[in-house]
C-alpha cells in the first residue's frame, strides 16, 4: 500500500514559475510513490477578496495548468474542495480542538493580515485548521511542502495528536515531505513571486511575454556596468537558471558572473531559451485542455467521487469516536 500524499492547489487563476519550480515539479516526480490527493482549494481562496464570477475559470485554469505540467490524473486523484462538503464539517470539529492561542502563533496569517488589512475575516485566521482538515479526512500521511509551511503541517500534526488523545485514535500524524524549493522572486527580484503582487511569469505565457519580462527583471542591483563582477548567489535570474538550466550552464554561469565574464543580457537570454523549452509543451498541453472543459470538468468529477467515498468513511470514524449521531442512529 503506497503512503497517502495530499497537497493543495490554489485557484489562482494563473499557475506562475514559483508554483511550478515550487510544488508542481516536485509533485510530478511523487505521482509513482505515493497515493497523491491533489486539492484545488476553492474554500481557501475565498478568504481574500475575488470576483464570483471568475471563479469557475480559475478552476479549470489550475487543473489544465497542473495536469499540462504532467500531473497525469490517470495516476493521481485531482478534486475541487467544495465538492467534498465533509473538508468544511471536519474542520468545524477540528476548530473545537485547537486552542486561538495556536492560530495567533501562526506567521502567514500576520503576513497575510499585512496583506488583506481590508478583509481580515475569521476564515483567514482559521484557514490552517481547515489544511488540517484537508489531509485528515483523506487521513494523509505525507505533505509536500516548502519551508514557509511548515507551521502549518506542525499544527495539522498538533490537531492530530489531541484529537486522538480526546476520542481515540483516528488520525495518522501528518509529516512534511520537505521538497527542496528555490524561493523564486518576482521580477522586482524583492518579493515572492506572487500574482497578487503581479510580479509573475505565468507557465503559460508566450516566448515573447516571457522575453519582455525577464528583460526588464532586476538582476544583482550592485552590478552596474556591463564590466562589474556580479554575485549570481543574490540574483534572482541565478535563481531560476536552478529550476531551468543544466548543471554544467549552472556553473559556467557562476564563475563567469563573478568575473564579468558573461553580462546580464546573454545571461537573460540564456535563461529565456531553457525556460520556452521546457513550458512550451505545458503551455500548448494547458490551452488544448482549456478547450476541453467537458474532459477537465470529467478528471475533476471521478476525483471528487472517489473523495467523497473516502470522506464519508473518515467522517463515520469521527462521528462514532466523539459520540455524534450517524446514518445508522436515523
Ligand atoms: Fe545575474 Fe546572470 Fe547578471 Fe550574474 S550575469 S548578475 S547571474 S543576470
């Protein structure tokens, strides 16, 4: 029996390099190893401001962008959160086990406050509760993350242990499957890439877009002449030939930039030739899949109906160890 993996996706609307080089890569080399519960997280991404009436395009653009980039839904279940309504009962049961002085712990909701000082609504605090929620209830045993998460699955692991100890054991505790992620900036080279922020290289951009943007990125701010040595350790473009370039032009890169050798432009454009050859197929997968909502909408039907048979049964579980009324009591 291969380990439980559950990850999340957000329906951002546009899946940029971050997510990619970030999560969506790594994914792809789990699929073989593991059982995988890829999560389009809808319920998640209505705790910040968005427009209704774009949301159902958000959805299907995550699903082609993440199956285009080789999550082959053949081998892995790809399911939207809301179409599960047993990840929204799990995490009010879960609220009631988990103390506020947890929650107010946890980093990204300051870092997100920060960010939405206009909507700060209780879903946005609780938000790490309803995570806990999301891998429980497929009782996930592995999740891949990036360092700034960890707080949360430390929590999901927290909520685990004093649900079990309360009403029995129910839950495995979830582990985080640290994957190396590169923290990709966005092109200002300062913040995270992000789309809200609009600093981003979309997966499925054009040749052209993406020459335009990696053109006008900030690269090592102290090399101002084309003859000063640069630092390619604190340049963002370094950063992102990681996630696209080979080993051998890694390292040519390294010491050319430190002895001027190479300049940024060349630089750029080495970069701009390894990154449309590898996201065009994504980009051309993606639009072919856009254009078939009928297949999408099916992948993401057939997942949601083996969740819910999985779902169902947890929360059978749940309901029997805290004492609640179940199906067969009616
Ligand atoms: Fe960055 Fe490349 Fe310029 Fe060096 S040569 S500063 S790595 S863009």
């Amino acid at each position: 029996m291969k380990k439980k993996l559950f990850s999340g996706i957000q329906p951002s609307g546009d899946v940029h390099l971050g997510n990619y080089l970030g999560a969506i890569s790594n994914w792809v080399r789990l699929i073989d190893s593991y059982d995988c519960f890829f999560c389009i997280v809808d319920y998640h991404a209505i705790t910040i401001d968005y427009k209704p009436e774009s949301m159902q395009q958000r959805i299907l653009n995550a699903a082609a962008a993440n199956i285009g980039a080789g999550l082959d839904p053949d081998k892995c279940t790809i399911f939207v959160q809301s179409q599960v309504p047993e990840h929204t009962e799990l995490a009010w049961i879960l609220n009631s086990v988990i103390s506020m002085g947890h929650l107010e712990r946890m980093t990204q909701f300051k870092d997100k406050s920060m960010q939405n000082k206009g909507n700060i609504n209780v879903g946005l605090f609780t938000y790490p509760v309803l995570q806990a929620a999301d891998i429980l209830l497929y009782k996930g045993e592995v999740v891949p993350v990036g360092e700034d998460q960890i707080q949360h699955i430390e929590l999901a692991r927290e909520i685990a242990r004093k649900f079990n100890n309360k009403y029995g054991g129910t839950f495995p505790e979830p582990q985080e499957f640290l994957t190396e992620v590169p923290r990709i900036m966005g092109l200002d080279g300062k913040t995270k890439m992000s789309k809200s922020l609009n600093n981003y290289i979309s997966l499925v951009e054009s040749p052209d877009s993406i020459w335009k943007k990696l053109a006008s990125a900030v690269t090592d701010e102290n090399r101002k002449r084309r003859n000063d040595p640069g630092n390619p350790e604190i340049c963002n473009i370094f950063t992102m030939h990681k996630g696209f370039s080979t080993q051998e032009q890694i390292e040519e890169i390294r010491s050319s930039c430190a002895t001027a050798e190479i300049g940024c432009v060349d630089c750029k454009k080495m970069l701009h030739e390894n990154m449309v050859r590898e996201l065009t197929p994504i980009r051309e997968k993606s639009n072919e899949l856009i254009d078939d909502s009928d297949y999408l909408y099916g992948v993401l039907k057939r997942g949601a109906e083996r969740c819910k048979d999985i779902a169902k049964e947890t929360m059978g579980l749940v309901r029997e160890n805290m004492g609640l009324s179940s199906l067969k009591d009616c």
